[in-house]
C-alpha cells in the first residue's frame, strides 16, 4: 500500500458549519493514493458532509483541502477531476443508458469517437454492454447503479467518492455489488472514498476505515485495528454490531 508521502488528499483542520451546528468538526485527514477508505459511522456523523468538501459541492467554513499537494479549497467543483455514486443513482430519466454516461465527456468537449470507444468501455466494466438503448426506468436497481457508477469511472477522474451507492438496494444484491466495486479498484487502481453506514460493508470493502460520529472522525486505521482494537466504547460498539 502507499505510504504517508503519496497522500492524494489533505485535510488540514476543515470544518464546516451551518448555523451554530458543526456539521463536520475541524478535522484533519490524509487519503493515501490508490487506497480504498471507507467513512463509517451513523446517519448524520458527517460523512456526505466530507465527501462534499472534498468535491467542492460544499465551501468549507475553515481549514484547507489539498489534492496532490496543490490547494483546491477554493477551486470549483469542475476542476477538482472527482467522480461521485450517489445512493439515489441521479441518472436522467430521460436520456438512455449510453447518454447518461457520456454525457460528463460531452460537457467536457470529448469528440464523438472517443465518446463512443469510452462509453463501450465503461459500460462494459460494470456488465451492461447490449443495455445502451434502455432509459433508466427500463434497468432494475442494480443496473441503475452500474450505468451511475459508469457515468463516474467514464473519463478517469482521479478520485472515485461513493456516498451510500448501495443503500437502496437488497441484501444479496448489495453483497454482489460489493465485490463488483472492489474488483473495480483493483482493476483500475483509482483512490476510493466510500461512505456507508453498514459496518459489515465497510469490514468487508475497505484497506482504512474512517469511524465518524458527531461530526468528528473517532478511528482511523485498517479493518482488522478497528474490529480488534477499538479505541473507545462507541467504536467498540459500531463496529460490533451485527444487521
Ligand atoms: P451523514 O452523511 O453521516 O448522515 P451529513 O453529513 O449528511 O451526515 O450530516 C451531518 C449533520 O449536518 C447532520 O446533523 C445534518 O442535519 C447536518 N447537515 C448536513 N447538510 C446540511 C445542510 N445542507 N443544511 C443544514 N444542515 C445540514
Ligand atoms: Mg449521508
């Protein structure tokens, strides 16, 4: 694994605010290169909240954000070259499967044969060649969440952030989506942030697990130093907890 030198993310104090709450508190965190992280923790621990600092999606109310050592604070969504999964999917209904995922290369100006050879590609990594044609409303859940997960891994942004992808999906299928995801990594070797709630999902998944609460990070280390080594009673307990 990377060590501490090759951190493609840096936190340093970042916190953000609404109102008087503390949606994150100040917090300092490094994501090594290449590395799959999971943030764990309960609804409203802070874990959107980080993932939206991270893609500009959120201003931060303190602190600094540097990505491969250059500052991104203030820079704009655009420019960050973060690719995100959302729970709900937010593919356009309208627009068939090859169109929702070509269209972040057809806002960036790709030319119509590299749209097409890069579509092909990604929709192929995640089992949907032949399913171009179909509008989301003719795919099932999973599928839905494959052609989402294609639309980010379709022009290598550099970071992938997943918030929740598989939380409106089954038990069986969740666990078979797992093991696509991570197969995913190791193919293409891209930095993962993964949010979940599920602490079997993030055991299962990750190399470092981010343990949130509060809007604070409460344990930082491998899923074996948090299952076996909890710092504190509620990580003892969070990570104990079976479904
Ligand atoms: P999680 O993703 O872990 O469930 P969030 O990051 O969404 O948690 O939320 C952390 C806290 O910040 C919650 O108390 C939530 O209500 C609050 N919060 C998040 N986004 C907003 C917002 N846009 N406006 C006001 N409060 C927010
Ligand atoms: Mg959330």
């Amino acid at each position: 694994m990377a060590d501490l030198e090759q951190s493609m993310i840096e936190l340093q104090e970042v916190s953000k605010q609404f109102g008087a709450t503390f949606a994150l508190r100040p917090t300092t965190l490094a994501v090594k290169k290449g590395e799959f992280l999971t943030l764990l923790g309960p609804s409203g621990s802070g874990k959107s909240t980080l993932l939206n600092l991270i893609s500009g999606g959120y201003s931060s109310s303190s602190g600094r954000i540097l990505l491969n050592g250059s500052d991104i604070t203030d820079a704009p969504p655009r420019k960050r070259g973060i690719g995100m999964v959302f729970q709900n999917y937010a593919l356009m209904p309208h627009m068939t499967a090859f169109d929702n995922v070509a269209y972040p290369l057809r806002v960036r100006g790709y030319s119509k044969d590299d749209i097409k050879a890069k579509v092909t590609d990604a929709l192929k990594r995640v089992g949907l060649s032949g399913f171009e044609n179909r509008k989301p409303k003719q795919l099932s859940g999973g599928q839905q969440q494959r052609v989402g997960i294609a639309r980010c891994i379709v022009y290598s942004p550099s970071i992938i952030m997943m918030d929740e992808p598989l939380g409106a999906l089954d038990k069986n299928l969740r666990e078979q989506m797992q093991d696509e995801i991570k197969t995913l990594h190791r193919e293409i070797g891209t930095t993962f942030i993964y949010v979940t709630h599920d602490q079997e999902e993030a055991l299962n998944m990750s190399d470092r697990i981010c343990l949130m609460n509060n809007g604070a990070i409460v344990q930082l280390g491998t899923p074996d130093e948090l299952y076996f080594r909890p710092i504190n009673r509620f990580a003892a307990q969070f990570i104990g907890e079976s479904n």
